[in-house]
C-alpha cells in the first residue's frame, strides 16, 4: 500500500459493535435535548450578544443570531444523519474517519480539541465575572490578580483567574461519579436557566427604547456577516451532543430529536434576547464580561439583575458539563483507535466513564481558563467548529455512497438531498474566511502541532494501520 494510501485509509464500521465500546446507555432523547440547551444557550447567551453588537453588527446582533442558526441548522441536519447511521463516540472525528480517511479526521479530531478546550476555558472565565458580580452583591470581592487573565480589557500585568481554574476542576469531579448523575443535574440547571432568560426578557422588554436600534447596521452587511461568524460559538452545543451517540438509548430514534430539538430551542431564546438586550442598551456599550446583568443594572433593576447572575452562573455551569463531557469523549474515541495513548480510553468498571481523561482534560481546560483572555479564545472556538460542520456537511454526500452504510437502516435522512449538505459545506466556508488574520494564525499553529503529533505518535500507533500491517505479513 502506497503510503497516502497509508494516510487515508478508513475506519470500517461494523453495525454488530455499536453496543460493545465500553459506554453505558443512559440517555434519552429528553436527556440529549437537555443536554443540547445546556450546552447551546449557556454560552451564547450570557457571553456572546454583547460581544456581537459592540464590535461587529450593532443592533443587527440578532440578525446575526439568525444567520449563524439558519447555517447551524443544515449542519444539524447533516449530523443528524450521521450520529443516526454510526452511533459511536466521537462525533465528527468517527464520521470523518469512516468516509474520508484516518488523516482528515485527525486533523479534525485535534480541531475539535481545541473547540472543546477553548469552548470550556472561555465559559469558566464568563461563569467567573458573573459570580464575582453575585459576589459583589453581598459586600464579598477578591483582589483583581485571582479574577483575570493576562490582557483582559482594564487589567495590566499578570493575573491569575482562580474562581475559573477551580469550577472547571469542580465540573471536571461531577463527571467523574458518572453521566447518569451528570445529566440529572444538567436537566435541573437548563430548566433554571430557562426561566432566568424569560424573566430577563419580561423585565427588560418594558425598557427597550427605539432609538437604540439606530443605526440598525452600523458596519454594514460585513459586519452582520462577521458577527454571524461569532454567533457561531453560540451554536456549538448540538454537536456536542452527536458525541454522546454511543451512550444513547435508541440513537437511530433520540439522536435527531437531540440535536434538532436542542437547535429550535435555542435559536428562538438567542433572537429574543438579542433583540431585546440591545433595545435596552446601547451596542457600544456591550462589550463586557456579564452583558446581561450590565443591562439590568443600567435600567435600576438591581433585583432582577441578582437573579439573572444567579442564573447565569447556574446555566453556564451546564455548559461546563456538556463541553467537559464532549472533549472527553472525543479524547477516549481518539484512543480507542490507537491515535492517543490508551490513558485516554480507560473506563472505570464502576461509572463507565473515563476516569483519566475527564481529569487530563479538566486540568488543562482549567489553565488556559485562569490564563487566557476571553476576547482571545471565543474565535479560535469558532474556526474550529465551522472547520467540523463543513466536513461533516460535505461528508453526508460521501455517506451515501458507503457500501458498508448503505445496508444500515438510518431513520434520519437529510431532505433535499444532496443540495442542502453542499450548501451547508459551502456556508461554513464562507463564514471560515471572515474571521480575523489572528484566528487563522493560531488555528495554522494548532494545526501543525496536531500535524507533528500525528507522525511522532499516532502514525505509528493506530489500531487500523497495526491491522494492515499484519495482513500484510501474512500476505
């Protein structure tokens, strides 16, 4: 065999194993949805409106909601299909590796990583300045160097953000007693969460004030489209979920009601608080840590505005579970293939979890949280995503045409195929190239170490390769 042969050769899929790789089954289509909204709505809400309207789109904030979910919606779609057709561990990564080859879904595997890592560390600094301001409200402050990172927007010199280091840590325990008692308390949360943007909502909208929406676009069309690119890191729960498929109850069935149903959700409460968060507040002055609880502060709703901190810090926590629980589970299908070393697929007999790498994970994760600014992790969450949802767009028309795939009975199939997948692959595209220079530098980085990784280590260690190779001799 050819040695680019080598490097894109396929991970075989056999249906008889989908219920032998070491996971228990535990979750249902209401638990994945659950899972889908704690991840979704965390994140964006309480990070990126503010982050949206003051640098890219203005009011037009909630426009870009609508064109990052719109765009979020065909990717769902695609993997929907694909979580239905193999429900394994690792979402994209697996997909990729089935239909495209070992090295394409590395380098996808290891961009994922970085989603999750950067996805985790940028939450816990938000859960950090929420909590600091519920803090605030009862006389209690820690000195600025504990709450924020090197570079945050007011802070010079070093710091150390320490209330982000330890909840990452904390999330990181809560996983490792196992998902059954994780999702329980991830159901709780989301339900919390809920009502605090509702209420944020009823309170605020009888503040809202027409002239905040003017100038409606005040970068014009490019900025809508480069705040939609950062929308896009409110939308990166669903496929957190498709990382779940292998612990899934009945995935042919709960896999595309989670994903989808997680998306609607969302989609509606991010427009609705984006449309009114920035009729009560004007955009250029939402560029902070807590947007929200800013804006209740703004219109004397103190009350309100201790409350929604409450919320918000209950809420992102189940962003913290579900992106934890996501990185994890792709580290553990990485090893399982042999492109990790096996600490990473190693299962507790007792909670079926893995152990080693929700800790390897969580530490790290809790670093870069207490080091990195937030203004500089959100896009490198994003690039990473989009790079996902194109390949496994692009992927549902290769998934078609898989011999092996085609005899297994998928209840999930994309309408208006193949149309929808290549839109969706040419959307994320294009919503790729309007980020920054730094955002493609730092991902061009990542990539390269990934790339280095690859042939120091994984080249010569895969599973599938050791497979060949053995024929091979035999031959």
């Amino acid at each position: 065999m050819k040695a680019s042969q080598r490097l894109l050769v396929k991970k075989s899929v056999n249906p008889a194993n989908f219920n032998k790789g070491g996971l228990e089954k535990t979750l249902s289509a209401f638990s994945l949805t659950m899972m889908g909204v704690g991840a979704i709505v965390g994140s964006g809400i309480f990070i990126t409106p503010g982050i949206i309207a003051a640098k890219y789109a203005g009011p037009a904030a909630m426009l870009s909601f609508v064109i990052a979910a719109v765009v979020c919606s065909l990717a769902a779609l695609c993997y929907a299909e694909f979580s239905s057709t193999i429900p394994l561990a690792g979402s994209a990564y697996t997909y990729v590796y089935t239909v495209f080859g070992e090295f394409l879904a590395w380098i996808l595997g290891w961009s994922l990583i970085s989603e999750y890592l950067f996805a985790v560390s940028s939450v816990a600094v938000s859960w950090s300045s929420y909590f600091q301001n519920l803090m605030s409200g009862f006389g209690l402050k820690l000195p600025t160097f504990l709450t924020a990172a090197a570079g945050t927007a007011g802070v010079s010199g070093a710091g150390f953000n320490l209330i982000a280091f330890v909840v990452v840590l904390a999330v990181s325990l809560l996983l490792v007693g196992g998902l059954q008692e994780s999702t329980r308390v991830n159901s709780i949360m989301v339900i919390v969460k809920i009502l605090v943007i509702v209420l944020f909502i009823v309170v605020a909208i009888f503040f809202v004030k027409p002239a905040n929406y003017h100038p409606f676009m005040p970068h014009g069309v490019s900025g809508l489209v480069k705040g939609a690119s950062l929308a896009f890191y409110a939308y990166i729960g669903f496929d957190a979920v498709s990382t779940a498929s292998e612990e899934v109850k009945n995935p042919k069935r709960n896999m595309p009601i989670g994903i989808v149903g997680s998306l609607v959700v969302a989609s509606i409460l991010y427009v609705a608080m984006a449309a009114v968060l920035v009729g009560v507040v004007h955009y250029s002055k939402l560029n902070v840590g807590d947007p929200v609880a800013y804006a209740l502060a703004v219109i004397h709703q103190n009350w309100a505005a201790g409350i929604v901190s409450l919320g918000a810090v209950v809420g992102m926590t189940t962003v913290l579970i579900v992106m934890l629980y996501g990185g994890t589970r792709l580290l553990f299908a990485i090893s399982r293939d042999g492109l990790l070393p096996k600490v990473f697929r190693t299962v507790s007999p007792h909670t079926k979890v893995p152990v080693k790498s929700t800790w390897i994970f969580g530490i790290i994760a809790s670093v870069f949280a207490a080091v990195i600014p937030l203004d500089k992790i959100a896009e490198l969450v994003n690039i990473g995503t989009l790079f996902a949802f194109a390949m496994v767009s692009i992927g549902v028309v290769f998934l078609r045409r898989h011999e092996t795939l085609q005899q297994i009975n998928s209840s999930f199939k994309v309408p208006f195929y193949p149309v929808l997948p290549v839109v969706s692959f040419l959307a994320c595209v294009y919503l790729m190239l309007n980020f920054q220079a730094f955002t493609w530098h730092m991902f061009g980085i990542w990539l390269v170490i990934g790339i280095v990784i690859y042939f120091a280590y994984s080249y010569r260690h895969s599973r599938i390769r050791a497979g060949l190779r053995a024929k091979e001799s035999k031959s």
